[in-house]
C-alpha cells in the first residue's frame, strides 16, 4: 500500500467540556473521494475545518502527506463552500486567474503582458472543463447557482490542491442542477485524480458519489451530559469493494435518523 | 383598488415631483407680494426682480470693492476646502478602516480610539482647531476631516468585516498572503460602499464648512452668507442657499454615476439592488 495523503492519528476536537469528536483513526490515500456524513451538530464541520486548517486539534495529530498539516489554509487544499466562494467583483476568468496571479505577483497580485496570456488560457481551459466556457465574461452575480458551484470548483482545482474539501457544496440547488453537479464532479475526480473530502447531509449523494464514506455518529451517550462524548466515525464504508453491503448499511443508518428524528 | 397598490404613470409621476416645487413657489411669490405691497422696503421676501437683479450683481459683475467676481470666488474657495476635506478623509477612512476591519491585531489597537473621537462633537472642538491650526484653510478642512473621517473609518470597517468570511478564506486556499487578499480582494469591493458613504457625509461636510466659514474666513460661500446677514440681505442669502443646494446635488450625482460606470459587478443586473 502505498503512503497515504492523509494520516489522522487519535484526533479529539473538544470546545472547553464540549467533547465534539474523538478517537478518530483514519488514513486516506491519494485518488479517495470521502464522503462524510451525519446529523447536524455531530462535527462534520470541525472536522473540515481541521482539515482547512481554521481549527486546530486538541488532541492527536493530522498529517498531510507525512508532515503535520499546516495550521492556516494555504494552496495545498482547495474548497469549495456552499456559497460565496467566487469573488463578486471579478468576472469568471479572472475569478479563475486570481490564484495564479497571487502566485506569480506577491507584490500587486495581478500580472500583465505575456503571463497574463498564459494564465488566461489556462484558466479558459478550466472553465471549459467544467462547461463554463460561454460564461467567462460575466461577474458571479450574472450566473446561476449552479454556474457560481462551477466556477468555485474551477478556481480552486487551478491550483492542484493536494485534496479537495466541498462543504455542502451543492446544498443550495436544485435537484435537476444538482444531478448535472454529480455528474461534473465525478468525472473530474476520475479524470483529475483528485483526492475529494465532500461534507453532505443528503445521504444518497454521499453514497454514490464517494469511494469511500464516512459516518459520524456519537457511539455512547450520557443523557445527563450530552457533551460528555463526541462523536466518532462510526461506518468507514468502502464503497467500491462491498457495493452491495453499503446498501444495507444504507438503510440502517436511514432507520437510525429516523428514529433519532422520531425522538 | 387599494391606495397601496394605485401606482403613477410616467408622465403623471413627473408632474407629482414637480408638484410641490410649483406650489412652494407659488406660495412664495403671493407671501412677496403682499408683503412688498404693504411696504416696498420690505426685505424678508424679496421679489423675483431683485433676486435677478442681486445673482448679477454677485455673478457677472465685478465687486465694486475688489473687482472680483464673488460668487464664483466664493464658490471656488468653498469647492476647494470641501473637496481636500473630504477627499482626505475618503482615503483615510479607506485605508484605516479596511486594514482595522482586515486586521484583528490593528482594530483591537484602533477600534476603541476611532469610536472614542466620533462621539466628540466636531463643533465643540472647532476653537481648538483655531488655536492649534491658525485662522487658515487648515483649520477648515481639518474641521471637515475631524468630522467625517470617523464616520467613514467605521463604515468601511464594518463593510470590511461584513465581507463572508468563505471569501477570505477562499483566497487563503488560493495561496494570497495578507497583503494579496486586502488589495485584490477586500479593497475592490469596498470601493463603491465608500463612494456611497461619501454621498452620505456630503451634507455633514456642507454643515462643517459652512460652518467654519462663517467664523473665520475671508471668502467662501457660507462666510457670504454670515455676513451679508447683516444688512438682512435676503435677495443675496436665498440665491446663495440655492446654489449650495445645486452644488451639492450636483455632487452627489457626480459620485452615483462614477459608482454606477466603475463598478457595473455592483449595480449590475442579478446583484442585491444598491442604489
């Protein structure tokens, strides 16, 4: 096996008293598309943010390629947000070229000339990968929700992130959008090799976009002290080698929500 | 149909802002009248002719005294300081109020500070002014950055922090570093929220600089009108008020269309409506 993108090794994530997650163990090698879902409040967000790097650990470590993850989000992961992730004052392709040009120009942070050209072209390029092409000239404000999605999507793979983070990214749209989003972003997981960790509440679309999918769910519960234990993953699925297991894990977890949902 | 919901025409709505306008001067010529009637030395209403006769005086003649043209003497002086102070104070509260709104470092050293001076009332610190700055044109342009410059620090600072946090983050992920993120991406987008806070500090920076000029000045529109005052020279003074009215109309126009044509992401079509 080869060396994995992602270690986490006893990761608890406490606020205070407030345990939130715990014993986490997991590896993640490169070309994993994780979803991960659970309830609201079960700590899918701190999660991500651990991984963006907003939120630190309190205990344990979580290493990026081997060496401990950077405490501040910098190129080395991409995200994409449910909402306000292109920037409203800059059209589509120059939303696109920002990132090279904070690259390339540490002072101005915009090129001219001869590079401008060629960051152009790259970034025509990506929007035509994620069908976005006709739209280059329009500001964010001009496109669709679904189209804002595409153009996140394209801003940050233009760096080559090491991973890829999607909060909810395709919570906001509509369901006939949202089937055309899969479809994007499954095939440029596939083609790009992207190493993708998607946060969903919507358990169908984790399971059948994700290779792999993760469930949080609090194992123990004190009823006097709800804080006591956090939550941990509490299904690691793997969706490729037992297709047909996670379907009956599927239905499990949809009894257990509703149970929850009951109560 | 319900009043709510009965709206004007085109034509009709031109005629209703014209509306009160058109009575007002009515009201005004009859009130004149009658008054003029009574006693023809009468100087509170003055009649249309000598309005006419005094916006040619100032305007188009030279003082007798000076040989200048005062009303555009006057003008020029009262453009200038307004324009230094508000000009000043736009890039100050540009530049502070971004990099405090951006920086939780500067802010928890600033914030308190700018708050603490924008209670003061600029009026009573105007003698202070005096003293420290001399009878000049520092002292009134001061007054006027004294008086708008907190305003706009804190509205560009609340601008800035009003920005969702997912776009700095964002640009974080992109590879900026501060410097980046506050040029590229902060400061572009609180531009035309700046313009739109200058329009609203226009009418505090009127009152400032007329304000100074009536106390010590030896030009400018409001130390026209403080001294003409005294010979109760009515058919100068309402000339005058309406032309600061114009000026300042004008200015605010100016200042919608730059918004409008430098920054069409923000009034354009699909965008929250921002007039």
């Amino acid at each position: 096996m080869s060396k994995a993108i992602i270690e986490i090794k006893q990761v608890w994530k406490e606020y205070g008293d407030h345990v939130v997650l715990e014993k986490l163990n997991l590896n993640v090698q490169a070309g994993e598309f994780i979803s991960i879902v659970g309830a609201s409040g079960c700590g899918k967000t701190s999660l991500l943010n651990m991984l963006l790097g907003t939120e630190k650990q309190s205990r344990g470590s979580i290493l990026l390629d081997g060496k401990p993850m950077p405490q501040e989000p910098n190129a080395t992961r991409g995200i994409v947000f449910q909402k306000y992730s292109a920037f409203p004052h800059l059209n589509a392709i120059e939303n696109v070229m920002l990132g090279g040009e904070f690259a390339s120009s540490p002072l101005l942070g915009k090129v001219f000339g001869n590079e401008r050209k060629k960051l152009h072209e790259q970034a025509l390029e990506m929007l035509t990968a994620v069908g976005l092409a006709d739209a280059a000239l329009r500001y964010p404000s001009e496109l669709s929700g679904g189209m804002q999605q595409r153009l996140a999507i394209a801003q940050a793979l233009i760096k080559e992130p090491r991973i890829l983070l999607l909060d909810e990214p395709f919570g906001a749209l509509d369901p006939g959008i949202r089937k055309d989003m899969h479809k994007l972003i499954r095939e440029l997981w596939k083609k790009r090799g992207l190493t993708v960790f998607m946060i969903t509440h919507d358990l169908s679309e984790g399971f059948s976009l994700g290779s792999r999918v993760w469930v949080l769910d609090k194992p123990r519960i004190d009823p006097h002290q709800p804080e006591r234990f956090g939550a941990q993953v509490v299904y690691d699925i793997d969706i490729n080698s037992e297709h047909k297991l996670s379907h009956s894990i599927q239905s499990l977890i949809e009894k257990q929500q509703a149970a929850k949902v009951a109560v | 149909m319900r009043l709510m919901n009965s709206k004007p025409s085109r034509g009709m709505r031109l005629a209703l802002n014209l509306l009160p306008f058109v009575i007002l001067l009515i009201i005004y010529t009859l009130a004149s009248d009658a008054r003029l009637l009574e006693n023809p030395s009468d100087k509170l209403l003055p009649s249309w002719s000598s309005f006419a006769d005094a916006v040619q005086r100032m305007a188009f003649e030279p003082s007798k005294r000076t040989g200048e043209y005062l009303l555009w003497v006057d003008s020029a002086a009262s453009l200038q300081r307004l324009l230094l102070g508000v000009g000043i104070s736009a890039i100050i509260g540009l530049i502070v109020g971004v990099v405090s709104g951006m920086l939780p470092l500067f802010r928890a050293t600033f914030s308190p500070l700018v708050t603490a001076i924008s209670l003061i009332p600029p009026m009573a610190i105007l003698p202070i002014l005096f003293i420290v700055f001399g009878l000049g044109e520092l002292s009134k342009v001061m007054l006027i950055i004294i008086g708008i410059c907190p305003i706009l620090i804190r509205d560009l600072q609340l601008r800035t922090q009003s920005l969702p946090k997912e776009q700095l983050l964002k640009a974080q992920t992109l590879g900026a570093n501060s410097w980046q993120i506050m040029i590229r991406v902060v400061l572009p987008q609180v531009l035309p929220p700046l313009v739109s806070a200058v329009r609203l500090t226009l009418g505090s920076a009127w009152l400032f600089l007329i304000a100074g000029e009536a106390i010590a000045a030896t030009e400018g529109l409001g130390y026209r009108i403080f001294l003409i005052r005294r010979y109760l020279a009515m058919d100068v003074i309402l000339p005058y008020v309406l032309w600061i009215a114009v000026l300042a109309f004008l200015m605010d126009t100016i200042l919608r269309l730059i918004s409008k044509r430098a920054f069409p992401w923000y009034h354009g079509r699909g965008a929250d409506a921002h007039e």
